[in-house]
C-alpha cells in the first residue's frame, strides 16, 4: 500500500533521486568502514583503541551521507568488530563483558550521526535563507531602481510641465493686456487728439504771429513752448501705452505707488470722463519706496480701475464715483485700495471672481483677476475684494515695504 502511494504522490524523479541517495550513503558507510578495518588489521600492533577508528568512519559518514549514511556506518562497524577484533574472533556473537563497551560505541555513534545530521540541516537552512534574503535583496533594489527612474521621469514631466505653464502664464498675461488694450483704443485716440490738437492750433498761431510786420517774437516764443510741452504729452501718452503692451523680461525699481496710480489715472483720464466717473483720491503722503515692476503694477491697477467703470455704467440713480486710497500698515505693508460705486458682486462670488476663466462680463475671458492675484503675490502682497452693505465693491492688495517676491 505505501509503495502505490508512493507510486501515486510522489513524482518519479523524487523518487529516483531518493534512492539514489540512499544507495550512495550506504555505499560511503561501507566504504569508510571498510577503510577502518583495513588500517586496523595492518596496524593491529600499534593501534590500541580500535573502537576509535570505527567511530571516525562514523563521523565521516554522517558528515557527508547524513543521518541514514551514519546509522549503517555504526552498525557495520558494531559487526565488524565482533567479527574480527572482540572474542572469539571470527565469530558473530558479543559476550557479556564487552556488551557495556559496544553499547557506548553504538550510543556515541548514533549521537554523532544525530548531531552532524542536525548541523547539516542548520547549514542547508541557513544557506537557503540566504539565497533567500539575497533573492530579495535583488528584488527589493530592482523595485527601488524603477521606482527611482518612474520618479526621475515624473520629476522631469513635471520641470517641463512647470516650464510651458510659465510661458502660458507670461502669454496669457500679454492676451489680457492686448484685450484691456482694445477696450482703451478710444480713450488712446482721445488722449492723443488733445495735444495734436493743440499742436496744430499752436503751429498756426506761430504761423500768424511770424506774418506780422513786424512779427510778434514773444508770441512765437509761447506757441512754440505751447508746441512743445503737447507734443511732450502725447510722447508720453505713446511711452506709457507702448511700455503696456511690452513684452520681455521685466524689471524691478524702486518706485512711489502714488506716482504709479498717477500714470494709470492719466491714462485713462479721456474714458473716465466720457463715462462721469468721478476720482476721489486719498493718496497718503511720503509713502516708503516700494521695489516693484512698474509695467505689471499699472496692469492691475488699470484692470481694476476698468473693471471698477465698468461696473458703474448700469449705474444712474447715484453719483458714480471711483475712490482710490493708499496707505501705510504697522505691518510693513503698502495698502491699495480701489473702491467703486457700481452694482457690487453678489457675496457667493467674492471668491469666485478670482478663478480663471470665471467672469460675470458677457466680453470678458476671466483671467484679468486671476493674472493681477498672481502679479501681486509675485510681489510679496495679497489681493482681495471686499463687499458691504453700500453700493459697489472695494478691491484691496498689499505691497511688501522690503520688496519680498518671485517676479
């Protein structure tokens, strides 16, 4: 029955290697104990302690061949010396005055064969945990050198990533301003007809006055100035819209806010009045230089001041009225603030009006707060809205005193 579940369960090369083993174990006992008696019988005279040399061939089986290899080494040597070394010689029989001495060696000889059988197993399982841990080891550094080069990969997808949204940033940033641009074309003709305007009057005054018999000089002498302090206005009507719409590396400079808010009220003074708004402007005096870029701070300070008109236009039961207030913090801030008397923004949306591509305007693209928000924290700052129970809305932002920012 155990030769069929043999048969049945266990697969033939186990068996055969097994056999195998079995036979090459008995094979080196005989061997070694064969060995033994040789050297024994040609030493006889010298060799006291027989015994010894069996229990060596013992030790030398169960070394190599195992527990089973040690076991038949033990019992070949038990035969071998009775049959040639105890009394009566060649004879199988052991009497009772050797019976202490043969069981020692037998006990000695199967605890040998236990204890090598024991460390060879301690040395096969200590080998194959480090085959093992050696396997995993090479997994483990396989798993962390992919990990490494996904992440490597993921790194340099994401440097590139950052690299063309600062390119869409900057882009995005021009887009707006070209827009803001196409809204202040009339106020640009407007702004730029008053001082040609005057140029030609005064040309034809200085004109008039050279016909003369004689000519007026001093007369001349004030319509040239005239001449020349509108053609100076309206180069920088050109310096201010052309530095506007520049595209390039900017450049910081340390700068009074005041004058800043000046220029862009000067640009946009022609609309400002076509649409009856009215500045109000609270502008505190000796205000700490700021280091700011002054082409980005007249974007967000014109695209609040637009936003601002255009948010009192639906407005006529009330005076439309822009307030613009600078002034200093105890926290070493700079604060700007633009207040209108329009329609206000509905309090679900104060925080909304600064996501990109939200707008509340039919024409608008809604990137205008969202690129101001990012210029001023660029800066070091914050913008804000603000809204309360009077008519319109208040847009606030801070400049750091010290010039802290990433633009």
């Amino acid at each position: 029955m155990q030769n069929l579940i043999l048969r049945f369960y266990v697969p033939k090369s186990v068996r055969v290697s097994t056999v195998s083993r079995l036979l090459s174990s008995h094979l080196l006992a005989a061997i070694s104990v064969g060995m033994a008696v040789i050297v024994a019988m040609s030493f006889e005279s010298v060799i006291k302690h027989t015994a010894t040399l069996f229990l060596c061939s013992v030790v030398l089986s169960s070394w190599y061949g195992g527990l089973w290899a040690g076991i038949s080494a033990a019992l070949m040597s038990v035969i071998a010396l009775d049959y040639w070394f105890l009394p009566p010689l060649y004879a199988l029989g052991i009497n009772l005055e050797e019976a202490p001495d043969v069981i020692a060696f037998v006990t000695a000889a199967f605890f040998v064969s236990w204890l090598n059988e024991h460390q060879n197993r301690t040395k096969a399982s200590l080998r194959l945990a480090r085959d093992e841990l050696d396997m995993k080891v090479r997994e483990r550094t396989y798993e962390l050198k992919r990990a490494n080069d996904r992440l490597q990969s993921e790194i340099a997808e994401r440097r590139a990533a950052e690299e063309k949204l600062i390119q869409a940033r900057i882009e995005t940033a021009r887009i707006a301003r070209l827009i803001t641009m196409d809204k202040l074309a009339a106020s640009i003709a407007h702004e730029l007809n008053q001082p040609l305007g005057s140029i030609v009057v005064s040309a034809d005054a200085c004109s008039h006055w050279l016909d003369l018999k004689p000519p007026n000089l001093n007369e001349v002498r004030q319509a040239v100035e005239a001449i020349i302090r509108d053609g100076t206005r309206a180069s920088s009507v050109v310096t201010r819209f052309r530095d506007l719409l520049r595209l390039g590396k900017r450049l910081r400079e340390r700068l009074d806010i005041n004058d800043v808010i000046r220029e862009v009220i000067a640009l946009v003074d022609g609309e400002l009045r076509r649409s009856n708004v009215f500045i109000q402007s609270e502008m505190t005096g000796s205000l700490p230089l700021l280091y700011v870029d002054r082409v980005l701070l007249h974007q967000v300070i014109l695209n609040l001041v637009m936003n601002a008109m255009e948010a009192m236009l639906a407005v006529d039961n009330r005076a439309r009225v822009l307030r613009i207030q600078t002034q200093e913090q105890h926290s070493n801030n700079v604060l700007i603030c633009i207040q209108d008397s329009g329609v206000g923004i509905e309090p679900q949306n104060v925080n909304r009006i600064f996501e990109a591509f939200y707008t509340t305007k039919t024409e608008g693209i809604g990137m205008g707060l969202t690129i101001s928000r990012s210029i001023i924290e660029a800066h070091g700052g914050r913008l804000w809205a603000v809204t309360s129970e009077m008519p319109g809305c208040t847009f606030c932002f801070t400049l750091p005193v010290d010039g802290k920012g990433k633009v």
